[in-house]
C-alpha cells in the first residue's frame, strides 16, 4: 500500500513537472533552467517561517517569499475572512463612484497609520501599478496646475520599482530595462548621493522635474541603506525645486523595518507613498498610492473632469478584508516590536558572520530586512553558491548580483523567534564554511 501511495506521488510530481515546462510561463525565471530541470520547487503548504514541497521537503523562508509574507505562512484567520467576505460582496467595481465598506475601512485605517498628512489611498493589485499609477498622478497633478513641462520623474540606481512599463523605466537596475526594447520617455537615474540629485536638476532644469522617487531603503537592488541625513536634505532639494517626493514603501511598509513605515526612521514624510506587499501580508494582491491632503484637495480643485486612471480590480472588496485582517494580526500580536528584537539579533549574527568568514564584508540591515556581503579573491561570483548550500541544509535566501554585487538578501517573516533566528544563522555559518571548502 506504502510503495502505491509513493509511486502516485512520484507520478503526480512528474505530471506537475511536464505540465509546468509545457504550460507556465515563470516570472523572473531562466526559461533554459525551467526546461532543462523542471520547476525548482513544487510548494504544496507552509506554516509559520517554513514552506514545504511536495517531495516533503521543509523549507525555512528567510526571505518571506518575495518580502511580503510579513505574518508568516498559515494564517487561517485571513482565508476565514476572505471566505465570509466572498460569501457576502465577492467583487464590486470602485467606478463612477461606488464603493462598499472593506475599501473604505481599509482607506481610513491606512490614513490612520501613515505619517503626516497622507490621508488618500489609490487601490492596486500590487507595487508595479501602485508605482505607475504615481507617475501618471504627479504628471496629471502638474498639467491642472498649468506646468504640463513638469512630467520628468527621478529614480535612484539600483533602485526596483517594479515591472510595468513605467515602474520598469523607474527601476534603477540595467538588466530589467534591458529586457524591453522600448521604455517609458522622461526617467531618470542619479547615485544615491545628494550631489547627483543637485546635479541632475542643474542639468534638466527643475521645472521640467515632476517627482522623485526612492525606496526608504533598496530591496531587490540589494538591501542598501541610503547614507545619513540622506532623505532629510531630499525633502529640502524637492521643497526647494517644486519637485514632488514619492516614497516607494512596497517592501518597507507595514513594519519590515521595525517602524511602521521606511520612512518613520527618518522624520520624512512624502508627498506621496506607494505601498503593496506587507498590506496583506501577500495573502491577497493589494497595492496602493497614498496622496497628501494637499493634492488630493487640489486635484478636486482644479479638476473639472474624470480621474481618467483605474483597474478592475482597484479596490477589491475580498482583498480589502483580508489586509484589514492582517493589520489586525499585526497590532494584536504587536510584531513591529518582533521585528525590532528579531532584526537586533538578525544583524548580530551577521556581525558574528562577517568575524568568522573572511569571505563576509558589508553586513547591514534595519529591522527583519538585511543583507550579507560577499568577496572574492577571483572575479567569482559567491552568493549563488552560499544559496545552493543553505538550500541543501534547509534555508531559503536570496543571491542579488545586480550591478557587480555579491549579496545575500533576507527578509524573515515578523513572527520568527530567537530560536528560528539562531538556526538561520548556523545554516548560513556551515554554508559559507562549505563553499569556503571549495574555493
């Protein structure tokens, strides 16, 4: 009977396996990997920091999937709520004025946790629209206000906005621009200093500038923290320029950084945030744009038309219900004071790391979002070996190689505890002791 259930699931697995290369098209993947190997992993359950495979294999996530499992994983209290939501007022449209109650709870508790005079939120599906859907805000904001020339929009390098068209010309990583043969017209990339901001509006003239851009702290790019007194002297140049301020909070809203938001470590508030991800925990797709008081009054002001931009799915009542029950979890369990003890010990241990290896330089993160720098004697790359090791001693990170770096990036899901944190430290310890074997 044993030998039938195995040979079953050894058939399953193999028919997921064809259908995968033969059916699905993977975001971010090697189309040449995915063929030659199959999907790399199968995910059949995840409980708590861990995820498991249908060959029973379990997995600590240290990255919360793509930074935005922020509860952790199995957290029935959210599918009970989008049950009894589906069950009520599965969709309703956000046009031509309507509305239902997840959405404008969810609206109200957002201006209630957002810095300073944010109060308006735009709903998305996710962090690529939140962050389009700014971009043609701010240059819709500065036509009513009869400065149409203002519609340039200023990212920083390495910087990852996300992948539509316009978050792709946003995003300050080469490679990602360098998949479409056609961009978005009117971005541009400075280094994350205040000079090549200064510069750069020198240059294009700053009644051509619309706005700036700037994650609080760059994920995907590979977790690097902006110098001090850095988005303090921003906000001055944009206040100075007549240039509008966009926060991108995708991955640092909602607590990953130990604050509320990114931009709580700095006293800044934006004129505008873009958020997704950690709203709802990734249980549901969610984004958004939160706009100022002030714009949102003066685009009723001088507006005598149509707010000519929306999705379907701008609003989504189940998935409005879900991130105020994700909210909700995270308050009552109070773990953005988790993620202030945990990313304390997080960076202790990466400083434990970098005394023991002398492959490890440039350990850095704040909150549960950090990073681990590798160096070489030779020109090879190291982090996708670590990455290898760790998988094969049960740990899920991430290698970022962007732009000559050779970093490991994790994000842990808030709910880790010293336990969790001590067992991911030693993985990462025996697997840079592995490929320091090797080398």
């Amino acid at each position: 009977m044993e030998t039938a259930i195995f040979k079953n699931e050894q058939q399953k697995h193999e028919e997921l396996k064809r259908l995968d290369k033969k059916h699905f098209l993977h975001p971010t993947s090697s189309l040449k990997q995915q063929q030659e190997e199959g999907p790399a992993f199968i995910f059949t359950e995840g409980e708590g920091i861990y995820l498991k495979d249908i060959q029973g294999r379990k997995l600590m996530d240290s990255l919360s999937s793509l930074w935005n499992v922020n509860i952790g994983h199995g957290r029935k209290e959210l599918g009970e709520v989008a049950m009894q939501q589906m069950g009520t007022l599965a969709f309703s449209s956000a046009f031509s004025a309507w509305s239902h109650e997840p959405v404008i709870r969810l609206a109200a508790k957002i201006a209630e946790m957002t810095p300073g005079n944010l109060n308006t939120t735009f709903f998305t599906s996710g962090g690529s629209e939140a962050n389009d859907t700014a971009f043609k805000t701010v240059r819709h904001y500065w036509k009513l206000k009869g400065q149409p020339e203002k519609k340039k929009i200023v990212s920083r390098k390495k910087s990852y906005h996300g992948l539509a068209m316009g978050a792709t010309s946003a995003t300050g990583l080469q490679p990602f621009r360098d998949f479409t043969t056609s961009l978005a017209q009117d971005f541009h990339y400075v280094e994350s200093t205040v000079e090549s901001l200064r510069q750069l509006i020198e240059e294009q003239g700053a009644d051509t500038i619309a706005a700036f851009i700037s994650e609080p702290i760059q994920g995907s790019g590979g977790v690097n923290v902006a110098p001090v007194g850095y988005f303090q002297e921003v906000r001055r140049i944009c206040d100075e320029n007549d240039i509008l301020f966009i926060a991108d909070e995708v991955i640092t809203g909602f607590g990953r950084t130990g604050k509320t938001f990114g931009m709580d470590h700095y006293d800044v508030v934006p004129d505008i945030m873009c958020i997704a991800k950690g709203v709802s925990s990734g249980y549901a797709p969610l984004g958004g744009m939160v706009i100022s008081e002030d714009i949102h009054q003066e685009l009723i002001d001088l507006s005598d038309g149509i707010f000519m931009h929306g999705y379907t799915y701008s609003g989504h009542p189940m998935c409005c219900a879900v991130a105020m029950k994700n909210i909700e979890i995270i308050e009552r369990e109070n773990l953005i004071e988790n993620v202030r003890v945990m990313g304390d010990q997080m960076l202790q241990g990466f400083n434990w790391l970098e005394k023991e290896h002398d492959l490890v330089c440039n350990v850095r993160g704040l909150g549960l979002l950090g990073a681990i720098g590798l160096q070489s004697k030779t020109e090879e790359q190291l982090a996708p070996k670590v990455v290898n090791e760790a998988l094969k001693r049960g740990l899920i990170c991430r290698a970022v190689l962007y732009d000559g770096q050779d970093t490991l990036a994790f994000a842990p899901p808030f709910i880790i505890n010293k336990q969790e944190m001590d067992e991911m430290i030693t993985i990462l310890h025996e697997s840079l002791i592995a490929v320091e074997k090797d080398l």
